[in-house]
C-alpha cells in the first residue's frame, strides 16, 4: 500500500523542519534558453530552479561572438510576475580591444566564440516557469547587436510525493534473508537515497541511492535477515539538489519469524566509487567486510552492476578482501550506472548488501 509521507526540510545541523502538505510541485527539471540575435551564436543552457528554502544562485551560459572586440556584457531576467533583477557576467574585455597605435596593414580574422556565464538570484518565493533574459554587448566603436533576448526555463521545487516498502509487514523467515524493496516518487531531484530505520533501536538498513527506472520511480532493494527487530520501522527516503535534501518518511513493520531467528553471525559491507568517471577510463568499486564488529579478512564477495533506468542487476565478478576486509576492483567507465556489492552468506555467517552506490560516466 503507498502511504503518504511526511515531508521535512534537512538542514546542515541535522535538524528538520515540518513542511506542509504532501508534496511539493516541481515543473520539468531540465531548463533552456534559446538565443535571438547578432551577438551570441547557437543556445544557450541554464541551470535554474526554485530552491527549498534558501536563495541560490542560478546561471546560464551564453556563446559570444567575435568577443575581442567586445567592452562589456550586461544583463537581466525579469521572472513571470515579479520586477527584473540583474545578472552578473563573468566577461573580462581582451586587452586587444585597446585602440591600436598603428594602422594594422591586414584585417585581424574574428576571434574563436567566448562563453560567458551570467549570475542571478532566486528565492524560495520565486515562480517557476519562463523568465525573460534580456543581454547587452558594447563594442569598441560604440557598436553592438542591441539587446539579445533570451528565455529560461526555471524548473520549481523539488518534491516527495509519495514513498512505500514491500511487503508491508516484512514478514521474517527462520533461516532465511527476505527481500524488501523501496519505491519513491520524487520530482526534480539530483539524487535520491533511502534508509529503513527501527524505531526502537539503531538498527537500520542503508540502500544508498535509489536508481530511477524507465518508469519515473526510482526503486532499491536489501534483504532482511531473521534477526532483523521486529515492531514498527520508518522508511527515510532523501531527495537532494544544489545542496539542499529534502526528507521524507513513511511507516511499516516488521514480524518475527516463528520459531525464532537463526543462529547465525551478521555481515556488512560498505561501497564506494567516483561520482563522475570519464568513458573508458578505468576506475575503482571499493570498501570494507564485516563480520560481527570485526573485519571479515578474506572473504569473497560478489560485484553486481545495473544501467541506468532498467530493473536487473548483472553480475560483474568477484573481489576478495584482504586481512584488512579491504576489497576492490577496477571498471571501465561505459554507462551511468549503479553498482551493489553482495557478501554471501555461509552457515555461520549471515549474507548482506551494501547500499546502491551510482557512477555518472561522461
């Protein structure tokens, strides 16, 4: 069953603050700008969106023609409803716009195409939705294209609307790991990552982030081993972007297994690799086993990698720690994808997954 979730604003101290509603709107998150005269060649890209609470500085980045004979680029953007304010332009003038000594006895051929990037403002109050640009060029000779307007599409808020576990209650099986996904619907948002929380202990399982499939949603998957504590537990799902997260929460609960847990030792395994990876580059999936409190020297564990926007994992081979626990192995960067890592399980020792950990391969 999908619950509404309560929606809270995470602030860097770690404190939250209640929003109201269910969910906050959010426009497309993608923003563009289209170019209309003489002074700037092809478009334009903007990254610009309403933040949460604090005000932000959005930018949009512009292609300059013959900037060697440009003295200034100045500007504005007027949002729908709300007074113009000013944007700042990284541009420095060429010292070769300086009037010459000499009479030059060929005619310099025009300079490569500038970008340049304008700063603006937007506050949490702001409107989402087409904002009018509006950019001057001055040129030595007092000449220049006149005003080039542009529009940017500024996405609003991102939101929670929903979030669920399945099977809601977990029911646990004596000597065996049971299967639990994490489905959220989230709007405009950088990353989203996930943690179930046992609201009477400290006991939690972290997913990481949550990989958006082909449908919008995006989903993660952990297993819950027998001895996982039973009673109610909360589902924490984080939307960030630009620096700012917002929290969601849902509840569900937890079953033990009749006949009682197994006697068996739990394991963990955490992961980690580059946000960002170049194609064809080679790169590390790293980390640390555990058994119990202590390392798990030597032990094998299974690599696992799924593409971005589909649903299945495939198995990418094995690592084996050191003395340390210490695992890893090198990939090449091919498609924007997730990574998971699995310790499996002995009759001693229980299985684990490490959280969802994602690669952005450019």
């Amino acid at each position: 069953m999908k619950r509404r979730v309560r929606l809270l604003l995470a602030t860097a101290t770690g404190a939250a603050v209640l929003l109201g509603g269910a969910g906050l709107s959010a426009t497309g998150a993608s923003a563009a700008a289209y170019a209309a005269a003489d002074d700037f060649t092809g478009d334009a890209s903007a990254s610009a969106y309403v933040p949460l609470d604090k005000d932000i500085d959005a930018t949009v980045t512009l292609k300059l023609r013959n900037p060697d004979t440009a003295t200034s680029v100045t500007g504005s953007i007027e949002p729908p409803g709300k007074s113009a304010r000013t944007v700042t332009f990284d541009f420095t003038p060429s010292t070769s716009t300086s009037t010459p000594t000499t009479t030059p006895t060929t005619t310099p051929s025009p300079a490569a195409d500038k970008s340049v990037t304008g700063k603006w403002t937007i506050g949490k109050d702001d409107p989402a939705g087409d904002w009018k640009l509006t950019v001057n060029v001055a040129r030595t000779g007092g000449s220049g294209g006149g005003a080039s307007t542009f529009t940017v599409k500024v996405s609003g808020k991102q939101g929670i609307s929903g979030a669920n576990v399945t099977p809601d209650p977990v029911q646990l099986v004596k000597g065996k790991d049971t299967r639990v996904t994490v489905e959220a619907s989230v709007k405009d948002a950088g990353t989203v990552s996930a943690k179930l929380v046992s609201d009477a202990t400290s006991e939690y399982y972290d997913l990481g982030d949550l990989s958006k499939e082909s449908d919008g949603y995006y989903r993660g998957v952990t297993y819950f081993s027998d001895d996982t504590t039973e009673g109610a537990w909360t589902l924490e799902v984080y939307a960030t972007r630009g620096g700012q997260t917002l929290k969601g929460e849902a509840s569900f609960s937890v079953v033990a297994p009749a006949g009682g847990a197994s006697k068996k030792t739990k394991t963990r395994v955490t992961i980690s690799a580059p946000n960002k990876v170049n194609k064809g580059r080679a790169f590390k999936v790293y980390g640390k086993v555990y058994r119990g409190t202590k390392a798990y020297k030597n032990k094998i564990v299974e690599v696992y990698f799924k593409t971005k926007g589909t649903k299945t994992y495939k198995f990418m081979g094995y690592a084996k720690a050191t003395s340390t626990g210490k695992y890893s192995k090198t990939f090449k960067g091919k498609k924007d994808g997730y990574f998971q890592v699995k310790v499996p399980g002995t009759s001693k020792t229980r299985s684990s997954l490490s959280p969802q950990e994602f690669v952005d391969v450019r």
